[in-house]
C-alpha cells in the first residue's frame, strides 16, 4: 500500500473519530432521562455538584436498559434477561435506583412526592444485574457482617480491639464495643447492619423536609445488612455515583480492604512483577472493555482479571467466565483462619462448628472440619479454572510448579500455626494465661499475630506468585518465627517465675 | 443540529485549539525576562539544567506578576493588591526571588557584581502572594521547629531517638544528638535552623568565588528557620522550581512527612474510598484550575480541597475560602499529644505550659489545658466550614453520622490513652522505671507507642472516614490494645520480681 | 511570525506525524521476522496471547540489530560491535532468543523440529548487549546467590526463616528447609538455582510433547543460577516480554525487591522531595529516551538516573556513563550488613572472611575487614560520580552538606549497633543466650532487627537525601533505640532471675 493511501486512510480514520463523537454526543443531546430523575437533579444538581457530575460521567447516564440489552452476551454488562418496561426506554437515574421496590426498604421516606429510599441495595441492581447479583449471595463476601459478628470466636476478638479497656484489680477488662467504633473499624470493610431508628424533621435550604434515622450509616462494607434485608454493598467496588467496571478492575480499588497485615493482597500485588507490569503498563491498557482481552485489552493480570472478570483472547474465546462468587476459582482458604484448608462448602461460616464446638473449619490442633469444606475434586476444578488464566502467559510446567509451591506453603505454614498453637494451649493448661478469651492477654496477641498476620502474609505472597519480603522479612516468615521465638522466652521466664513463687510459698 | 454542522464544528473547534497554542507560544516567544535573570540563566543553563528546565515549565516563567494581577479575585493566584514596579512587568525568575531583600538576609553574597541569596523565605514569596504568607504564619506548621526543639518533653524524645547510645554500669544514656543528625531526622520535617557560619572561597568551572558556608542546610521544613529571620518553606509543598499549584493539590507531595506511624494520613486515605476515586480518576481532573470547581476539576477529595484549597461549584459561589492556616476547617488537634483536644489558640505550643509545669495541652490524666484551646463555638465555626465541603458530595445526615463517629472516637482513645498512662504512672511511683527522662526505657518506649502511634492512627482512619485497616489491625487499635496488654505483662512481671528479690533480701 | 504562518506551520507539523505514523506502520508491516520465530508464533500466538502481544509491542519485535548498530555511540542501545550474520537482519523474535547457544543449555529440549530452551539468560542477552553483561557479571546482584547460601552466617538465617519449626524437650528447633520455600522466599530476589532434573512427556493441545523437569524455576531472581552457567536474570529489571528500558528505569521496578525493611529504598523514595516530584510530573516525562537528557526528558532523579542511566545534558555531554554495576558510584555498602563501611573489592562476598572467620566484611566490634574493601581514593572516585549527577540540579554546598550528613549517619549507626552487638555479646558469654546459631532466639532477633532493619532504613533515609519518617518514626531511630532499649530490660531481667534461681539451689 502506497504512502498515499496510508495518509488518506489516516484522514480518512480521523473523520470518523470525528463522526463518532459528534454522534455519540447527540446520543446524550437527547438522553432520556425520566421527569422523575429530571426532577431529582433540578435540586440536587446545585446542592450535590460532585455526585452528580460522577453520574453524568457514568455509562448509567448514558445508555438505556433497552439499549444495553441489545448486544451479544459475551457484550453485555447486562444480565437480566426481563426488565420491567418502565425501567426501560430511560437512562438510569437517580430515582431509577432510589425510588425502586419502596415497600421492601424500611429507609423508605416520603420525598417532594415521591417515595425514595437512602441505601440502594444488591436487590435494587439485581433488576438490571440479576446474575452477579445471584453470584455475590454465594460469596463469602455477601456474608461478612455475621461471619464476625456471629462467630463466638471472632466477637472475643472484636471485644477487645474495639472495646474500651479498663482495669480492675491490676486486670485488664474490655467493656462492650459501641456501635459507633464498631462501624468504623471491623464493619468498615465488613459491613455494618443499616436500621432506621425512626425520622426526623431538618431544616434544609428548601424548607423544613422529614428524613429517616439510620444507625450503621454510612456504610459500603461487603457484607451490609440493608434495611431492605439484603447483603453487601455493589458500591464496595463499583462506588458511588460512576459504578465503573474501570474501578472494579483496578487492584487499587481492592486495597481499600486488601492491604492490611491481615490481608496484604494489595501489598503483595504492588511489589510482585505482574504488579510491576501494571504498574508500567496500566495507562495504556483498555480498562472499560467487555469482554476483556489478555494481550490486547491488558498484559498482566489485576486481581479482577484472576478473581472476577469475564476473560477472553483475540478469537473471543472464553478462558474464564465472569464471576462475582469470588472463590470460583480459588481451592484454598488462606486468611483469618489459624490454619489453610480447603474453602468451605457454604458461605455462612457462622454455621459451621468444629468438634470442639468453636464456629471454625478447623479444630486448634489443625485437623480439618472435613464435613463442611469442598471436596478435592471441587478443588481441582477451581484450579483448573485458575490455572487456565495464568496458562495464558505462562507454560504449563510454570504453572505447575507455581502451584507446588503454593501447596508445599500451606502445609508448612500451617505446621507452624500448629508448633505455636501446642505452645498457647500448654500456656493455658499450665494457668500461665487464662483462655476464658483468646485475644485478651500479650501473649495470646502473640499467638494470634502468627496466625492472623505473618502467614497469611507469608500464603498471599507464595499464592500470588511472588511479593517480595511480604513472604519473608515484611511482616513474613521472619515475624512468624521471631513470633514463636519470644512465646518461648515467654513461656520459660514465665514459668519460672511460677516455681520460684511457688517455692517461696 | 446535522451532522455536518457538528462535522464542521468540530473542526472549528480544532483550529481554534492550534490558533490557541500558536498564540500562546508566541507569547512565550517574547517572555520578558529580566536582564539580571538573563544573566543567571547563561551559566545556570548549563551547570544546573534540571532545575532550570522545571523552572521554564513553570508558570513564574510565563506570566508576570502585572498581567496575573488582572484576573478577578476567584481567579487570581497573586493575592498582593501592591507589587514594586520593578518587578511587575518581567517574569519571575531567578533574579527576581534570590535577589530580593538582600540586606534582611544574612546568607546574601556577591555573586558576579550581584548581591544573591541562597535560601529563599516566605517573607522572599510575599511580595506576590502576601496573604497566603500571612495565614501561613498562624499554621502550627510554621513553628513547628520551635514546637519540637522548644518543647522539653518533646526534646526528651529527641534526644532518645536521634542521640548515640552509650552503656555505663549497665544502664543506657544517649549523647545530645548533633544537628547533622536532628537535620535528617526530625527538622527534615519539622525544618531546621539554617544558619551562616561565614564564607568560603571554591574553585569553580568558571575560576574561584566566595559563597556562604550554611549549617542545617539543605532543608525544605514546613517550620525552617531562615537566614532572614522568617518561619517556614513554601517549597515544602510547592517543589523547587515549579511551584506549581498541582503538586501542592496532590496528596502524594503531602506524603513526604505524612506517612509514617506518628501521621498516617497518606497511608490512611490512600486506602479510603475517596482515595480510591482520587487513585482511579486523577489523571482526568484539571488540577491547575483555579478556582477549583468541585465536580467538574475533581470529584473526590484531595488533602488540599479538605485542608486549603478555594473550592466553588459550577455556578461559582464559594464553598469553601483558600487557606494556608490548615487547621481554618479543622475542631480538634489529633496528633502528636498522648490525648486529643480542641485546637490550641495559639500556634506557638512551647508557650503552653499544663498545670504539672509540662508543655502539653493537657494534663497527664488527659484534663485539658483549658485556658489555651479554641472554645467549642469556634469549634463549631470550624466544623461547619468543614462540613460544607462534604456536603458537596454527602447528605446532610451522613456528614453528621460521620462526625458523630469521629467525636465518639476521640473520647474513646482518650480514655484507652488515660489508661495506659494511668498504668505509666503506676510504674513510675513504684519505681519499676524512672521518670527522669520519659522516653528512655523500653516501657516507657510502649507507652509511647499507644498515643504517638496506635492511636494517632485510629484517630485519623475516624477523621478521613475510613482507612481500611489503619484504625483495626494495621497500627490501629489492635495494637493500641495489645500494647497495652504487653504493659500490664511487663507490669506484673517486674513487680513480681522486685518482690521475690525484696524478700530474698 | 505571523498567525497565518503558524497555523501553516501547525497543520504541517500534524501531516508530519501522520506520515511519521504510516510509515513507521508501514515498517513494521514488512518487519522481518525470521522464519523460526514465524513457526512460533504460529501457535505461541493463541495458546500464549499475553507474552505475544508485549513482544509485538517490544521494540524487538519492531528493529533489526544491523539497524539498532547503525546509531551513534550515545544514542546505541546495543553495545556488542559484533553481532552474527544469521541475527543481524531479522527482528529479534522467539526463536532468536530461545535458540541460542542450544548446547551451553542444559535446558535444551527438541521441539517441533528445533532446539530450544526454556531460560533464557544474560549470556544469551549478551549476544547484542555484551557490555551490560559484562558489567553485571561484576556486580553484586550477579552473585546474591552465592552471597547469601555461600555464607554460613546467612545461611543461618535463612534456615530459621525458612524452616518449619518443630519443638523438643522444650527447645525450639527448625529442620533445613525445602527447596520450594526458598524459592519463593530469600531466592525469589536472590535468585534459586535452576536445574535441569530430566525431561518429561506432557499431553497438549497439539499432542504429546517432552519437556525438560526444572527446580528452581520459575523465577527472576537477580543472582539466579541458570542451567547454562551464567549468573542473573535480565528480567529481574526489564521484564519479559517487552523488555523494555523504560520498564527498568521507573522505580516502581525496583520496589519487586527493594521495599521490605531491609532494603526500603522504594519507601524511602517515594517519600523523598525527589519522589514527589516523580510523582507528579512522571506522565511528562520521556522514559524512553537514550541517552537520558537531565531536565529535557526528566526533572527529578529515579534509581536508574542515579545508579545506571547514561545520562547528558541538552548540548550532549555527559554527565554519567551507563553502567549495569551499580555500585559504581557509591562508596559505602550500606545494607545487608550489621556495620556499614567502603564497598567489597569483590562482588563475591562468601569469598571474604574476618578475622573471627567468619564470611562478613567486618568483625563483630565493628572493625573493618581492611584488606577486602575498596579504598579511600577509589571511595572518592565514586562519590564524585555520584556528585556529578546531583549537580544537575544542586549547588556544591548542597551537595556537600548532604554528604557529611550521610558520613555522619553511617557512623552513628555503626556506634549503635556496635552498642547492640556489645550487649549481645555479653549476653552470650554469660549464657543466657546460646550463640551456636546466632538467629534461633527471641533475643537475637531483638539484635538482628536493629541492624538488619532499622539503621538500615536510617542509613537509607541519608543516603537518599530525605525519606521523611523512615529515618525516624517507620522503623527507623525510634525502633532501633527502643530495641536496644528492649534488650537492656530483657539482659536485666534474666539475668536477676538467672541470679534468683542460682541463690535458690
């Protein structure tokens, strides 16, 4: 092809840029926004500028149900096959999420008309999102608020992290937690449960207007309780008001509850070399894409592209399918359990009782709760599916060997777990500390630092193929076995501290 | 409107956007630079061509100070109604800041028949931008080397950290730190004390020339002492030699003392749900845009738009003023005090004395020191200058819950504070350690740790409406609570032990 | 100029590109790939999209060696003079690359007709940039192997990190630890050594194939030993498959291994003034460009323009010669070590020994091991390397001062942990520690974090001009005074109670 050709082509290319965008912008010229939504933003519009704006910006704002409907499935951000005729021919607005299914949502108040609620629900995006919707209420996620808050275990450690401490007769106590520190710590990322207490009447720039109480609000943590029964909160990862599919797929979006020492999956990212191709790469990579493309789309996996995302190559073949059950891929549970196992069956892990009758999958000696955990070849298949995302960079003996490594990690990680947990329960039995609760003493925090921070951190680096010192010296195996270390010095002063006193006596 | 015609505006629009650029550098084309800067620069250019480049980018070298006075007030950048003739009609260059009040400054020199100075000051800034050197003047920050070293309590800790340990007779003292040390460590921060210790000749690429020989220098502290007598840096946030008002808006820069333990904010909002909108729209927003329009320029929050910047909404009415006294929006001082209380009046705290003689603002058993706090109606005014700027984005009932949270958080910690001193103190009166210094031992260290630390962190995760795990399990109220237990361990072990020797005695 | 002839000007300019872009598509159209690399690709195309489409967008996929040779000295990426016919004029592809030098590779397996092997080393790379391997072959990183299980003091180390623990008779014990642990622990950095352990048959989507049994692999480790022979692995820094420059001169690179507490380099940066400025202005600058012109393509230094970078000034002289060892302008080893002093004669570090015997570069009091380190003159050399880059930007006194401040940390610090390990040893030679493995003790671990940790962030902090917190609060003074300070209480309180329960019998 001459060179002539190749300009005018270019000409020709910037024309219909040029074209598209002129017709793209008429699109929105005429956007069909409902006389409710239209009513809503006449107000809101001046007092609640940045919202707005992030909802202009947004694909809600610009493309009707009807419209989204129309493309192939492997396109579709839609999955409901039915949605209700009045929802539509309409861009969805505010009122199109707030003002649905009232009766259900207790935060339901009488507004200039109309009856609106406050916290929009997975319910309320089900109507468009049926199937991820569906998907999350198997996550474990959709079930955070009572896997803590109903988990006898877990609530001990919550009481003192969050309560009050005060002492009486040289012992420490910890008074309950107020539902104000609770929300802003563990329920933060949990989620809280959202009530209405009542209404009240304010003062606002229109007039005086009756708004209700809410306790737990605001809140978007996985695993909200909504007033309209609900749980989880779509706007944890799709936030307020652009619900961008970018957003969900960027692992910064994660850190916002993956970067702690219990669960350094951001850190981890961040520092190993699929983090680094992102981190050179990302401004270049088409984020907005459905389905998403390896090689042309994105070069190196984000935490959605292994976890979540519908994954396809240049033919439009599929390697992974979309999923908002985020262990669909994953046959191991690595974090907030003193030992790995397989995941478990259900995502209500509340429900789930050792022998010793503790609500934990496995007993203190690490003998899995077998009979609530998936089975092997359930294993296996997730790690087929996982195993055919990291096929798409990597050989298959690559692979392999990535996931002897991970296995050979659990095994002895746990056996670690194990070495300090024989420790802490001769501690107990010789009286050294008292297990009436397991979080309320040093050395039980020692203990619990093992397992809570330094293998899990240790796991998510070995699982993800590499962190740095986030498996080694930053908060790693060299925390982990220092850990144990000073149990040990503990333990010996300790009791010889007992046999002197004892002798004196 | 057709096709064509938007085909056809288009295009317009794109000659337009070339006529801009091919007007705009034209007027680069005659910048008017001084003859001295000119002079300047026919060496610099080449000695320093890193700095001078950053300085050709920015806009001191584009605009003069006559033609940014023409813009209206909400537009304006130079906030000086009266700037010297001399200096009104040619760019800001290197002449026009080092050469300034050459006789005030004692590091002034003659350089090639000039008379220059190296470090320039607040004062040298405000001949353009006077009023935002006056409010920075009532900024904590600007004393913050006199709020350090003035301090005897803080200087004990100073002292602790930065001096070199010596053992005699089994006990651990530390020297006085040197000041080549304190300037790296905390007057990095804090800003030094840069003095002139006289002047010595060098050999350079162009023959021998005197220069002055500065102590504590370099230094970029927000509370550096400068050879004229003025507080402060300006280049702390707006970096050498751009300037730019974009660096100052990004939270990144503000991570440069804002990081660690003692002042999590970075970490904290890197994490936060603003944070994460910040990390995954910056690069679209006009961070340049003065005023800055809430919504359109950006539509999450910065430090600035919290903290200091002029925000107003589309229409233009003022949201928020400019501020360079960054506690203008803020009721309560968090950080750096075992308990947290209203702002102090005043911004020099080593003038504030408690009762016990200390120079804190609240009494060991966290009683505040009332007479020198803001009252509760300036809090409020505060407050409500704040909460304005959430509105932008929040209901009115989510702003109040959130600050609810934040008040409930600060008794909270108060008391987790009180109890922990409570047991300090305990252990001092029985000489388990001695209080001569308070920082000196490693029970006193841990002590430390809980308000200087742990609860600093928690705090700021309440403050900035969520930080993930920086107010739980990521130096936040985990390890306030098990530093806590590690005291009372170490409390009860020693006591025990200064018994068993007693008796054996 | 007119408007009309700038306008003019501007639309030629925008043609230009246009024909810049067609033609430069127009190449890679008629790219020459050889007819190996076509078979590849054939099918590597579909089964690995990943790796193929960051090929294609490589600058290997798009230049011929015979073309890349045909640039100037300064502006040459491809140092080797000589290159073979068979190379010269295809693009470099997979089976350039993956083909060579079949029977160095122990690796080598038949496929499809050809011989390949699987890793790819810096031999290999060396076909067309022979003076980077050869630079780096001097380096230390080539060695981290070695440097690190070669030693036995590190070796010790690494068996208490790495090795499950297992408790008897009260004493804690650690067994060797697996190949697989190491791997992705201290040698995910350092690098493992890849074996060949057979060859084994698979079944693929194109049938049966055999491929070679690897431990040790994956990995890209800095010191890995290759199955060729050769040490270091270029992907460490130029990532595969685009293996670009640009990708190793942004510091989010670097951060892979240097950001954990013993080496924080990343963290310490990316707080610094130099950071910041990183930070903002990193999407301005030209990563590509080669040479790299100070001001003109960048405004602030990352790693590589201060330890690697060919750098220059717009009129072309230079500033800094590239170089792949990159303690070529640094004088002191400040890391990995329990006292800093002059860099090793040789990268070979096992090879050392002190007096004592033991494989470290000084003895336990601190005393340098003279006669393997680099000498005064050569220090000097070094630093004025090293100054000469900081001169773009900064004055001579800057510079200076920055210097003694560094001198002065290195020396403070080396007075702490010669008061650490002081203590420690006393601690040993009364037996309240056993000094047969000098890691396996909680006590141990106290010493080993101080020098290991945080006077290694300390000396980081000077080294790099600034780095807020992490000299001082982030594990910096603050920790290493208060682990010191942990250490007199632990000596203290066991030793009384050694004295107690002695008195007792």
């Amino acid at each position: 092809m001459g060179f002539v050709m190749k300009v005018l082509k270019s000409i020709l290319f910037i024309f219909s840029l040029i074209l598209f965008f002129a017709f793209n912008s008429s699109i929105n010229g005429q956007k069909k926004i409902s006389e409710q939504t239209q009513e809503c933003l006449d107000c809101h519009s001046d007092i609640h500028p940045g919202i707005v704006h992030q909802w202009k910006e947004s694909l809600h704002s610009q493309i009707t149900p009807a419209e989204a409907m129309k493309k192939d499935k492997l396109h579709r951000k839609v999955s409901s096959l039915q949605i209700p005729d009045s929802l539509k021919n309409k861009v969805v607005g505010c009122y199109e999420c707030h003002g649905l299914n009232p009766k259900n949502h207790k935060d339901t108040f009488e507004h200039n008309g109309y009856m609106i609620h406050v916290v929009v629900s997975p319910k309320d995006c089900a109507v468009c999102h049926k199937e991820e919707a569906k998907q999350y209420s198997g996550n474990l996620m959709a079930h955070a608020y009572d896997n803590l808050m109903g988990n006898s275990v877990y609530k001990q450690l919550v009481k003192t992290t969050n309560g009050v401490p005060q002492t009486k007769n040289q012992s420490l106590n910890f008074k309950h937690p107020t539902k104000l520190t609770n929300a802003e710590s563990c329920l933060y990322c949990h989620g809280t449960k959202v009530e209405v207490k009542g209404f009240e009447t304010k003062e606002t720039d229109f007039g005086e207007m009756e708004f209700p109480v809410l306790t737990g609000w605001p809140n978007q943590g996985v695993g909200r309780v909504n007033p309209d029964g609900s749980l989880g909160s779509c706007t944890s990862c799709h936030s307020r008001h652009d619900f961008s599919i970018k957003m969900a797929r960027n692992p910064a979006t994660c850190s916002e509850c993956h970067k702690g020492p219990d669960v350094p999956a951001y850190k981890v990212y961040s520092v190993s070399k699929h983090g680094n191709i992102y981190n050179n790469n990302k401004s270049k990579w088409n984020w907005e894409s459905v389905p998403w493309t390896v090689g042309k789309d994105f070069t190196a996996p984000t935490c959605a592209s292994c976890h979540a995302s519908l994954i396809v190559d240049e033919s439009g073949n599929v390697i992974a399918e979309r999923t908002h059950k985020f262990n669909d891929r994953l046959a191991w549970r690595l974090i907030g359990v003193p030992y790995s196992q397989a995941h478990p069956k259900i995502p209500e892990i509340s429900k789930i009782k050792n022998k010793a009758g503790l609500q934990l999958v496995s007993e203190l000696n690490g003998e899995p709760a077998k009979n609530f955990l998936i089975t092997p070849a359930e294993q296996d298949k997730r790690n087929k599916r996982m195993k055919k995302v990291c096929s798409s960079c990597h050989s298959s003996s690559w692979v392999d060997n990535h996931f002897k490594r991970l296995e050979n990690t659990i095994k002895e990680t746990n056996k670690l777990v194990k070495a300090a947990t024989s420790l802490m329960i001769k501690i107990w039995n010789e009286k050294l500390a008292d297990d009436s609760n397991l979080f309320d003493e040093a050395i039980e925090r020692e203990w619990t630092s093992i397992w809570l921070f330094y293998t899990n951190s240790t796991k998510f680096t070995s699982a993800m193929g590499g962190g740095g010192d986030y498996g080694v010296f930053a908060e790693g195996r060299f925390q982990a076995t220092q850990t144990l270390m000073k149990m040990y010095d503990w333990y010996k002063q300790h009791s010889k501290m007992k046999k002197l006193s004892a002798e004196k006596k």
